[in-house]
C-alpha cells in the first residue's frame, strides 16, 4: 500500500507544482492508466515510455494547457497514440466529450481497454485518420507530434467552424511551421521548457 500510495503523490505534486489541482478521483485514475500502460507496453510496444517517471512527465504535459486553455465541451484530439495529450485531458475535463482517432490497431485496443477500466464514460475511440471522421464542429482540436500546423488545419477543417480553438503541443520546429500561417490566425504560444504549445484561438479577420 505504501509502494502505491507513493506513485499517486509523486504524480499529484508532479501536477501541483504546475499549478494543476486535480480531485482524489481523477489522480487515482491517472495513477491507474500509468501502471497498465506499462504493463501493456511490455507486450505490446505502443509507446516509447518504459519508466513510471516518464509517464508521470508526459501526464504533467498533457495537462500544463488546462491551466489556460478554455474548457470545451467537445474535444477531438488527432492521432491519440497511447493516450497522449486526448485521454489524459479527458481525464481532467471529466465534463467534456472526448473524441481519440487513431489509426493503428494495437494502440486503439488499448485506448478501449482504458476507456472501460477507468470507466470513462465522456471518450470515444475513432479508429482511423481524423480526414475520414464525419461528425459536428468540435469546440477544440488537439494534437501532440503528428505533423505541422499547418497540415493539422487542413486534415481537420471539416470538424471545425469559427468557433472551433486548436491546441496543437510543439517542439522546436514551430516557430519554422508559423512562417506559413503569419497573418491569417489569432494565436498565443505558451513555452514550458523545451515544449511549445501553440493556442490557436480563431481567424484572424484584420
């Protein structure tokens, strides 16, 4: 018990140092879905984390645009993976309808597989490319190393309207992939470490 009580802390001051404050339940879940990812990434190998320590900052990732991010009630997030950014907000935005696409079979059996454990009632698992899902604009559009901005906006325009926000979790290469966009979107660029999230808000009409 004290062995598992320590990872739920770990996570829990993880989170709290970025100014996340989750409830019992949602950490406990999160506490959850790191244990069986590792599991099931033994078999399996659907992500590249192997550590409880490196699921813990990929969690703590996933959740840093909460803090100013506004709340959706529908999210899609584009090419899931094992879970990362799209299951991880659902957890946090327990109110907020969640759509996963994902492509590849192994790793969508496992979005299922936690969608029932974590009894995850707000998720659904769309197991293809985001351009062949048909369904109502989203409120936001997310996506963590799938491929640029730009491209992101085009694979997605179909569920969008404009309304619709993107959060799109970048890496170095983004300030290269704006040069294409200068001009035509109102957004905002939050830097966290070598992380940069890329809050785009709307059309810019000027």
């Amino acid at each position: 018990m004290v062995g598992e009580k320590g990872k739920s802390v770990k996570l829990q001051e993880a989170l709290e140092q970025e100014n996340i404050f989750l409830e019992k339940e949602q950490l406990e879940k999160l506490d959850s879905f790191t244990k069986k990812l590792l599991w099931y990434n033994r078999v399996h190998n659907i992500s590249a984390l192997r550590s409880e320590d490196e699921v813990i900052r990929n969690i703590v990732d996933s959740l840093i645009p909460i803090t100013f991010v506004q709340k959706p009630k529908r999210l899609l997030d584009v090419g899931t993976g094992a879970g990362f950014p799209g299951l991880i907000l659902a957890i946090a935005w327990m109110g907020t309808f969640v759509t996963l696409t994902e492509p590849l079979q192994k790793r969508v059996s496992f979005l299922k597989l936690m969608i029932a454990n974590l009894d995850l009632k707000n998720v659904k698992v769309f197991k293809n490319r985001v351009e062949q899902l048909q369904d109502e604009p989203y409120n936001l559009i997310t996506s963590r190393a799938v491929t640029n901005a730009k491209m992101l906006l085009s694979l997605t325009s179909h569920l969008a309207n404009k309304n619709t926000h993107y959060l799109f979790y970048k890496g170095s290469s983004l300030l290269r992939e704006l040069d294409s966009l200068k001009g035509k979107l109102n957004y905002d660029i939050v830097q966290k470490e070598k992380r940069n999230y890329l809050y785009i808000k709307g059309q810019d009409d000027s």
